[in-house]
C-alpha cells in the first residue's frame, strides 16, 4: 500500500462535501452466483462528476481508482466515478468524518461494519461465514438501506 501524501486539512474538509452532496458511502451487495452463493457484500465510498478534477483530487488524497461512466446519450456530458472499496475505506473516513453531516451516521455505519466484519471476519466473502455472521451482515445491509431512503422519514442528518 503506498503512504497517503501529506494533505491540508481544509482538503479533508472539501472532501467531506463533496461526499455528502455527490457521493455515496454504502455497502454494496453483489448478487449471488454459482461461486458465492450468498452474494457478497463490500463497503463502498464513491463520488461522480462530469468534473475530472474533482475524482482526480479525490484519488491522489485516497487513492482508489476513476474511471469514466458511460454516456446513456450523446447529449449527456462525460462523467467519471472514483470509488474505494474494503479496507481502504476506514482511512477515507476517519479523514472526512469531522466534516460529514448528512452522510456522518453512514461513515459510522460503515466502519463499524468493517471493524465487525472486515477481512479478520471472512472480508466479503459469505460463502466462508457462519450462519450467524452472514445474518449480521445482512442487519448492516438493511440497516444503511433504511438510512438511504428518501422520503420525509429521510436519513439521519437530514434537514428537513
């Protein structure tokens, strides 16, 4: 893993919100197939923008990878999607949440779910899990899913 470079302060706080109004901070939940049949589960942190700079300055502080997002039309501008994933998030997080309002309750969400079910725990991998740390994951999973809905019960950190 290559060190973090020295980042201001203030970044972390940009960073911060840009996640909370473009990004998404979630568990991603793969469909099951014949190799796990249970689906797999995966932290994910991930920001898109039709404004390179934007994912390009989000990589360099986190590192993850951008790629760039199909145009569904010709009349759309290009967008790019940088994203991080498994372990890399905690950083990503510890980094932000002194900043995140809206998106605070999720950043939280999700690093007590890697600290219970990271990589010590079978990492995503829930064909490898016991019944009941498969159930766990699954409370995670309903419990960010419920934090995502929009609506007038909205999330937690919502301004309504």
């Amino acid at each position: 893993m290559t060190e973090t470079p020295q980042i201001d302060t203030h970044w972390y706080a940009w960073a911060a919100g840009i996640i909370d109004g473009e990004g998404i901070v979630t568990i991603y939940r793969h469909l099951p197939r014949a190799n796990h049949p249970r689906g797999a589960t995966r932290p994910l942190v991930a920001v898109q923008s039709s404004t390179p700079e934007i994912t390009d300055r989000l990589m360099f502080m986190f590192g993850g990878s951008v790629y760039p997002i199909k145009a569904r039309n010709s009349n759309r501008v290009p967008t790019y999607r940088w994203q991080v994933g498994g372990p890399a998030i905690v950083p990503v997080l510890e980094k932000v949440i002194p900043w995140l309002t809206i998106k605070r309750a999720h950043a939280e969400l999700l690093i007590a779910f890697w600290a219970e079910c990271g990589l010590k725990h079978g990492g995503h991998k829930e064909k490898f899990m016991s019944d009941a740390n498969y159930a766990r994951r699954m409370e995670y999973v309903d419990q960010i899913r419920s934090m995502q809905m929009k609506g007038p019960q909205g999330a937690p950190g919502t301004i309504q």
